[in-house]
C-alpha cells in the first residue's frame, strides 16, 4: 500500500472525486488571490478587507461588490477569497500540532507502557473532559489578557513559533497585533485538540506492537527508538493520518465559531468567521440582508465538506479488514 | 548425535511465563494468570534440532521467546554456554542477540510491509552496526541467493512475494548475523504442504552448512518427524515427554505423546491395525485455570487418582527419556 496506490484509489472514488476537486477549488483561490482579488494600492495589510463608504446597512450584490457588502462596507467577494488563505493557514498549521502532540504522546504511552501510559492517558482523558469549544472560548479571551499585559514569557515563544509557521513571520520579529489574536485562538484549540489523535495512535501501536514483525525487529537486536519510528510508527500512522484531514476541517469551523464570537479574527479581517460575526446586528432583518451570512457561510460549509470527503474516502479506503488483499 | 559428551548450548531450568490478566479503573488490579509456561526444564546440544510440539495455545512460541527473553520470565533460568541470559543487562542481551535467532510462524505478519526485502535482510547488520553500506550490500545480496531468491528483487516490497518466498525473507533476515542458534517458531505450519518440503530442504542445508542449532517448533508430530534430532512434546503449559526421535516415535511412554502419535497415519498396514489408538476427548483446558494435579488428567484414558491430586514429576523414565506421568515405570 503506497501513497500512489492511495491516490489512485482515491480518483476513481466518485464521492473522494468530489472532495478533492473542492480542495482543489480551494487551492487556486488561495494561490491566486490576488489576482482574483487584487489588494488596493494603499493598503497596509492585504488580508484587511478594503472598505467601500462607512455606512452600517449591509449592500446586496451589485456591479462594483459583486457578492455584496457588509455592515461597515466590507465586501465579501474580497474576503471570502483572501479567507481561503486564512483557513488553509490556521487548519494545517493547528493540524499540523495537534498531529504531532497526538501522534507523540500516544505512541509513546503504548510503546513504553506500564506507569508512563497511564499518567499520559489520564492527562489526556483530563483534557477530553473539557467541553471543547466552551473551553477553548475562555482560554483564548484569557490568553488575550495575558498578551494584553504583556506578561506572557514562555507563551509568547510559543505564539511567535505560531507565526512563524502560519505567517512566515522570522522569530525575532515582534508579534502584529492584528495577528496575535489569531495565534491566541490557535493555542486554544492547539491545547484541546490533540487527544483523539494521540488515543488512535495509542491503540494502533499497542496493536502493531504485536505484530510479529515488531517481535523481529526486537529479536535481531534494533534499540527502541528504532523499533517506534521505523516499524510501529509508519504501519500505525495511516488510520490517524485520516483522523487529522478531517480535523482540518473542523478546526476552521471551531475557529470561525471564535471569530463568530469576536475572539479570533479581528473586525475587517479577511476570516470566513469574522465575516459572519457582522451578521449578529442584523438578525431581524436576514431576509433582506440573507448575503452577509450565506456566501461566506457557503465558504466555510465546502471548505469543511472538502475535507470530510476526502477524511471519510481514505477511511473506507484504508480500511483495516482491506489491509493484506492488496 | 546427542550422547554423553554432546554440548550443551542451551540449558531452560523450570522456565516459567505467566501473563496477568488485570482488570480495575486503572488496570492495575491483577485477577489471575495466563499460565502460557509453567515450569519446563531441557536442554539443547550443540549442533541438534530440537522438536517441541504441542496443540496450538500449549505454550510453544511463548517458551521460544521467552527463552530468547523477548519476554521477561516469570521464574526459571535459561543458560546460553553457562551464562544465565536472565539475569544480564539489556545491553548484553542485546549483543547476544548476534547468536541466537528468530524464525517466526507468519510470513505475512513477520515482515515489516513498508521495508523493502533488501532493507528486511540487512537491518540486523544495520542495527549491530557491521560492515559499511558495500558490504552489507554485497552480503545481503548472498543471503537472498542463499535462501533461494534472486538478489535482483532486493528493493520489492514483502506483499510482492508468495508465503514461502516471504518464509525464505525471514529466514535470510534470521541467517544475516551469522548465529549458532535458531528458534524456528512454527516456520512450515502457515505455508502450502508442497512448499514445506522444500522449505525443510533448506533449513536442513543451512544447518549443515552453518552449524546451526535448532530449536524446531510445530504442533503436530509429522512436521517435526524429518528434522529433529531429539523431540520434546508439551501440553498446557508443561513438558510431558522428550526423548530421542526414533525412541518417541517407537516407544512413547506419556499417554498424550500416544494419543498424538495415534493421530499420525502409520505406512505399514500391518502395525496400522496392530497399534492401540488413543481418542483423545473433550478440550484442552484454559491456561488461567488449569487443572488440579496432573494437567493431562481430565482428557486422560487411564487417570487414576493421584492424577487428580498430584503433580507429576519430570523424570528421567529411562536413559535420554524424560517423562512426566505418575503412571509410568
Ligand atoms: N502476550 C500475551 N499476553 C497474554 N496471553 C498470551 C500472550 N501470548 C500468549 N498468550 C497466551 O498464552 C497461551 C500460550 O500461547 P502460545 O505460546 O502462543 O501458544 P502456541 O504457540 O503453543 O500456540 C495462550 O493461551 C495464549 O492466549
Ligand atoms: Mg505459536
């Protein structure tokens, strides 16, 4: 079973078919935003929508906004092309950790076992018993006010680390602030996100280990690091990396749900969530104004779709019980 | 082969392998044993091949790894050359691992299917850190040969091959130390009755060829038949009987090696109708909850009472023939 193999597989499976031509919708959007939606000449920040007028009343679809504005004259076409990048970022690179924390913590609770898998897996089910999303809510508003003071030490090596994955920003740089709200939403779900990952990882490895080729492997002599990353690791790793595509998805929901909220994005950013939260004041009125929540609510719906297809095909594809038919 | 003055390689003394069975919140409340190995005792001479046979979940790949401590014992010593592989420290142990090998049941599960056969047969080399990549090119390449493959097919992956040339992969990978013993788990029982033969041809020649020792695992007698030297058959657990082949063959002392060898069709039609055969009835029990007395007692023909209060001593019934059975002289 190789990557190819899995590519194949993957083309030929109409519904996987789907998810992967949205993806790659997804992709030109990202790449080529500026030629879809070139950046304003006196911009500062080309991810800050540009603004048409002041005025509060959202504008439906029209000749210049082609999607319309929101409360504020934001316009939507503008922002829902430059928040593919902002989803790409945030998913992979919260993905990215949660994989890694989760991928490391649960091999190395099964593959040592004993007194180490047992204060790893209560730490972790520690973490699972907080409900996600209202956690993560209160921990990026109290990492704000801790940013906010300017006290955060050890934490803002960790954001800067953030931004230098997400925003290509070097390490010495000070941290934007339009930014850091962004990388305080981050480590929040970075924190709460890591446990299915590392409770998969567990359990295929505790099976793997079983296997007589990891018996083999101990039998001519390898040490144990070897025996974790070159055969437990890569026979275990398949089924969780199905597992973190899907969580690409859902982390950019949990994101635009921060952003919803005012706690992730700021106002104006190109964010899919942050463009919804305009919405809040006009509730009563959607009928009129059905625009500000639909298109950038659309973005957000096949962005996590995209990825549950693909999640879900790789799933059926990798199937256990497949394994060894080739 | 084996007399008096033979060697003694190996020497197992009341080898014990008991895996709990824990339950509680924090699975750490044990609530009984898998007896998998319960106190078995034999050597093994240099040069010989041992047979060790049993039904299916008696304990056998258990006691060959524990011999080989892939397991930790739960009591009982192993001796390799006089030194008590129980009680060394890992890093020794690991060294040692340069003698004494692994031949193992599933040719599908015992190769890492993301490694290519090339890197499968030189990752022992790899690992203990012997010669440079030429030369461990070139010597894996003579092992594939070796074990009857081509070298040209080093870099394809194990679900390229067929369940004897996936066998032969694992006996290369086994071979590539150049150890003097061999555990060979059940090495024939998963392949096609045609590629036994041949793959009992090769394990013979590389024997003669490398002096090898083994310690030859199956779970029927007529696997074991060809090769051994000596045969040791156990049952849940324990060791029942071990003697020379053709003394086990012609004389089995243990009502169980009798059942079993009843169990294998005789060519002779005239000893075929003149032999006594032995049914063996009901099930063999759970090695969590093994019987009292003798283990063998509840599937027993002639059990009498002692069987079901006593242990069995293991004995020397007779010169070279070891027993374990109250009712044998
Ligand atoms: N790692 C293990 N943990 C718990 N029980 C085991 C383990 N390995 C083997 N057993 C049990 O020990 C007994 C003997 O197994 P095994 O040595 O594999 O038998 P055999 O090789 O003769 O078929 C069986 O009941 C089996 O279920
Ligand atoms: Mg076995």
């Amino acid at each position: 079973m190789t990557f190819g193999y899995v590519f194949k597989k993957l083309i030929k499976n109409p519904i996987a078919f789907i998810g992967l031509l949205l993806l790659l919708g997804f992709i030109i959007m990202a790449v080529w935003a500026p030629v879809f939606a070139p950046v304003p000449e006196n911009a500062r920040d080309p991810y800050m929508i540009p603004r048409d007028g002041f005025s509060a009343v959202p504008v439906p679809p029209n000749e210049d906004h082609i999607l319309g504005t929101t409360e504020g004259q934001y316009d939507i076409f503008y922002g829902i092309i430059w928040g593919s990048r902002t989803a790409f970022r945030i998913g992979v690179v919260i993905t990215l950790f949660t994989t890694l924390m989760g991928i490391m913590v649960g091999s190395v609770a099964a593959y040592y076992g004993g007194w180490i898998d047992e204060v790893l897996m209560r730490i972790t089910e520690i973490f699972q018993t907080f409900p996600f999303l209202l956690t993560a809510i209160t921990l990026t508003s109290v990492l704000q006010a801790v940013y906010g003071r300017g006290e955060a030490g050890a934490l803002i090596y960790s954001a800067k680390i953030l931004a230098f994955l997400t925003f290509g920003h070097s390490l010495a740089e000070k941290i934007n602030p339009i930014q850091l709200t962004i990388l305080t939403g981050m480590i929040s779900i970075i924190m709460f996100g890591w446990m299915t990952i590392a409770r998969v990882t567990r359990g295929n490895i505790l099976t793997v280990k079983n296997y007589e080729y990891a018996i083999a492997a101990e039998t001519i002599g390898a040490k144990n690091l070897r025996i974790l990353f070159r055969h437990l690791m890569p026979n275990a790793i398949f089924p969780v990396l199905v597992i973190a595509s899907m969580n690409i998805g859902s982390y950019v929901l949990t994101f635009a749900a921060l952003s919803f909220l005012g706690l992730g994005a700021q106002r104006g950013y190109a964010d899919w969530g942050q463009m919804i939260s305009f919405a809040r004041n006009w509730i009563p009125s959607l009928a009129e104004y059905s625009h500000i929540v639909i298109y950038p609510g659309m973005a957000i719906l096949l962005f996590v779709l995209a990825w549950n297809l693909v999640g879900d095909a790789l799933r059926d594809i990798l199937d256990p019980r497949m394994r060894g038919t080739k | 082969m084996t007399n008096d003055n033979s060697k003694v390689m190996v020497r197992v003394e009341n080898l014990k392998k008991h895996f709990p069975i824990k339950k509680g919140v924090f699975g750490n409340k044990q609530v009984g044993a898998v007896k998998a190995v319960d106190g078995v005792s034999f050597d093994i001479y240099q040069g010989e091949t041992l047979g060790l046979v049993g039904e299916s979940g008696c304990g056998k790949s258990t006691t060959g790894r524990t011999l080989l401590q892939l397991y930790k014992p739960t009591a009982g010593k192993v001796y390799y050359h006089d030194q008590d592989l129980t009680d060394i420290k890992p890093e020794e142990m690991r060294q040692n691992r340069r003698n004494m090998q692994m031949i193992f049941q599933d040719p599908y599960a015992s190769l890492n299917p993301r490694m290519t056969i090339g890197q499968i047969i030189s990752e022992p080399l790899v690992v203990h850190g012997l010669g440079d990549r030429k030369e461990r090119l070139a010597q894996t390449e003579e092992l594939i040969s070796k074990v009857g493959l081509n070298p040209f097919f080093k870099d394809r992956y194990p679900h390229e091959f067929s369940g004897g040339q996936r066998q032969r992969v694992g006996i290369a990978r086994a071979l590539a130390l150049r150890p003097e013993f061999i555990v060979c788990d059940e090495a024939i029982s998963a392949l096609d009755v045609s590629i036994q033969a041949q793959v009992v041809n090769l394990l013979e020649d590389l024997q003669e060829e490398f002096d090898l020792t083994y310690l030859f695992i199956a779970h029927d007698l007529s696997m074991v038949k060809h090769i051994s030297d000596r045969v040791a058959v156990m049952y849940l657990g324990k060791l029942v009987e071990l003697t020379e082949r053709q003394e086990l063959y012609d004389n089995p002392l243990h009502p169980y090696t009798q059942a079993l060898l009843s169990a294998v069709p005789i060519p002779d039609p005239i000893k075929e109708k003149q032999r006594n055969r032995v049914i063996l009835t009901g099930d063999v029990p759970s090695p969590s909850h093994p019987p009292e007395g003798c283990n063998f007692n509840p599937r027993c023909p002639i059990a009498e009472d002692i069987c079901r209060r006593e242990d069995p001593e293991w004995r020397m019934a007779a010169p070279g023939h070891w027993v374990a059975c109250h009712l044998v002289n």
